[in-house]
C-alpha cells in the first residue's frame, strides 16, 4: 500500500473511532504540503463516495499570521467543504459526531462567475467574481491532543481538519461593507460574548478568496460559480460542549445560529 493510501487509511479509522492521537505515525506522515493535498484528495473521495454527497467549496485555515508562526507556514491552506457536511442556520447537531468542537464564527462567500487563471488576484480585483456573503460557523473537529504541534501538512491531510459549517442567508449588499473593519461577535448560550472583526482574517477576509484564486491553479483547479467559501476564524475559538447554543452575529450582514444535543 503507498504512503498517500495509508494516510487516508489511517485518518478514516481516526474520524470512525473518535480516536485522537499525538501525530500521525511516521510511515504514513505526509512529508510535505504536497502530499498531504494527495491525501486530503483521496480522504474527500472516499468521504463523498460512502456519503453520496458533493463538494460545496473551499474552507480557509490558518489565517492569521499567528497561526501561521505556531504551525511554521508562511500562508494560509485549504480544505474542502462537503454537502453532506454543511448544514443551513439555524442548524442542530449532535455533539457526539464530533472529536472535537471548536467553534469559529467566519465571513463566506459565494462566487458569480468562474474565476480565470491568470495574474494574481487580489482583495479588490477579486469582488468582480463574487455573487454575495453570507454569515457563517464552522465546526473544527480534528484528531489530535495537541494541533499546534503536528505540522501544517497532517493538518490539511485531514481535509484542513474541517468538521462541519453552518452558513446563514447570502447578502447581496455585501459590496457596501468595510469587511476590513466589520464586526463580529460569537455568542455562547446568550451569556458568553466573544468579539472579533475582519481585521482577524489576514486583515480582510477578501483578501482570502484572493488568496485561494491565486492558489487552486497550482493544483490544476480553479474557483467556479456557485462555489462557497469560509475564510476562517474572526474570533477567538470557543470549544463547544453538549447543550450550548451558538449564535455568531454579522451586523448587517446577518446571524448564523447552531446547537448542539
């Protein structure tokens, strides 16, 4: 068996199990950001096809310069968002699905319009190519004791350790918004308040899609119409437990509500 199919093989095991472990073992470590894309590859195939489900978009991890230090990479990675796991707010889950909840409110987005390859994109030539945003949480639910010690590579294997997203409804009047300086706030069981803005995610979470633009062509894939995506955490994470209530709270730009039983 080669490495890439061990990898997938030993992370399905990990998510059927609930089972969490210090590292990945060595013989099926992905070595480089490469090969841990080929596993993330192979383990979104293998969960679409015993899912029957299809892809939705992309999610963004690791966009802060601080996480970015903590896992040695100089820039963000992705995942991909499946419909099997993406539930419209409000949204009930059951807390036992999961390994892990760690909570993030997150600014999405939808695109328009194919986005061609080309020269790089950036937070202001990328609006041409997007449709609306939308409020959003997702759920991170990864195999590990301790994240930061893994190494970005055996984190985006995991499909970018995504677990599920809840989004809220598209707002079209998206282009009046300072995303810059949007804020946002993440509510837990309507007593516990954890501020945070746009500012959180690279500075501009439109500077993310621009990121990802320029990013899927390395792979031999590009951003089409109808794809979503969530741009990572605006917020600090809460870890959720059985029972809370979740609600992250966009402004104008609407609510995304979640609770787990």
């Amino acid at each position: 068996m080669d490495r890439v199919t061990a990898a997938c093989d030993y992370l399905l095991d990990l998510r059927q199990t609930r089972r969490r472990v210090a590292a990945l073992p060595p013989d099926v470590v992905p070595r480089s950001l490469a090969e841990g894309y080929e596993v993330q590859d192979r383990l979104v195939r293998t969960l679409l096809g015993r899912s029957g489900g299809q892809p939705v978009g992309y999610k963004i991890a690791c966009t802060s310069t601080l996480a970015q230090k903590a896992l040695g990479v100089d820039g963000p990675f992705f995942g991909v968002l499946l419909s099997h796991s993406t539930h419209p707010s409000p949204a009930t889950l059951r807390a036992s699905d999961f390994t892990v909840r760690c909570a993030e409110a997150e600014f999405g987005f939808e695109m328009a319009a194919d986005v061609p390859a080309g020269p790089a994109y950036t937070a202001q030539t990328i609006k041409e190519f997007i449709a609306a945003a939308l409020p959003s949480i997702e759920i991170v639910d990864h195999r590990y004791h301790d994240w930061q010690t893994v190494g970005a590579p055996s984190l985006l294997a995991d499909n970018a350790i995504h677990g599920a997203w809840v989004p809220g409804e598209p707002y079209p009047g998206w282009r009046d918004l300072d995303f810059a300086r949007h804020p946002v706030t993440l509510t837990v069981n309507d007593t516990r308040t954890l501020p945070g803005s746009g500012a959180a995610v690279l500075g501009n979470p439109l500077t993310v899609v621009a990121w990802l633009a320029n990013e899927l062509p390395k792979f031999g894939r590009r951003l089409r119409r109808g794809d979503r995506i969530t741009t990572g955490v605006t917020t600090d994470i809460y870890l959720a437990r059985p029972g809370d209530r979740l609600s992250a709270d966009f402004g104008p730009l609407g609510r995304a509500s979640l609770d787990f039983e």
